[in-house]
C-alpha cells in the first residue's frame, strides 16, 4: 500500500470515527434534554464559538417559574458530555442573572442569558 493509499484510509477512518462519535453525544444530549421536557417547562441556551469551548445550557421550570432541573453540555470534542448543573435548582428566573451567578465565565453568562429569554 502507498502512502497516499494509507493517508487516505486514515482519513476514511477518522471522518468514520466522528461520525460515530458524533452520534453518541448527540443521543446522550437528546436522552438529557427528553428527561428535562419531562419535568416542564425548557430554555436552552448556547454560547458561540469556533475555536473555543462552546456551551449549551438548558434549564426545566416548574409552573412557579422556578428552575427544576437542568443541565450542561461544555467543550470541543465529541467526548463532551451532558453533566446536571444542580446549583441553579430552585431559583426563580428572577434570580437568573448571568453576570452574577457566572461572573468570570462568558460562555456560560450567554448560554444563561438565552436560556432564560422570553419565548415570542
């Protein structure tokens, strides 16, 4: 086998890699958020980025508005995985304030912030 032959079946098996990959933390968010719309109400928020960690927050309310559950998907990879973000459970939305409760984490201000914005 050549060496073009072998940088293109590495290649094949990568992309074949993430793919799958892809596909398992896609399912363990979906199982996530499932459990979360069980529980009522769902914002989810994502930050941006590139090259960057990026974070995805959802949140469950309860009909008092309160936060019952909730969870974080934070990184790069495909090895990312949804971990429960019990801090903000029992607060209400009015005590959702980004810039307070993350204040040296951007990412997750913004994943917050659009978690908790009103719906139109």
């Amino acid at each position: 086998m050549g060496a073009t032959s072998l940088l293109v079946l590495i290649a094949v098996l990568a992309w074949m890699g993430q793919i799958i990959l892809g596909g398992w933390q896609i399912r363990s968010f979906n199982r996530a958020f499932d459990a979360l719309c069980r529980q009522g109400a769902v914002g989810v928020g994502r930050s941006a980025g590139r090259f960057k960690a990026r974070v995805v927050l959802a949140l469950a309310f309860d009909g008092e508005h309160r936060v019952c559950d909730g969870f974080i998907l934070r990184g790069i990879t495909v090895f990312a995985r949804p971990r429960r973000l019990t801090a903000l459970i029992g607060l209400s939305k009015e005590q959702l304030i980004p810039y307070a409760l993350f204040p040296k984490d951007p990412a997750l201000q913004t994943a917050l912030s659009l978690a908790i914005k009103p719906k139109l």
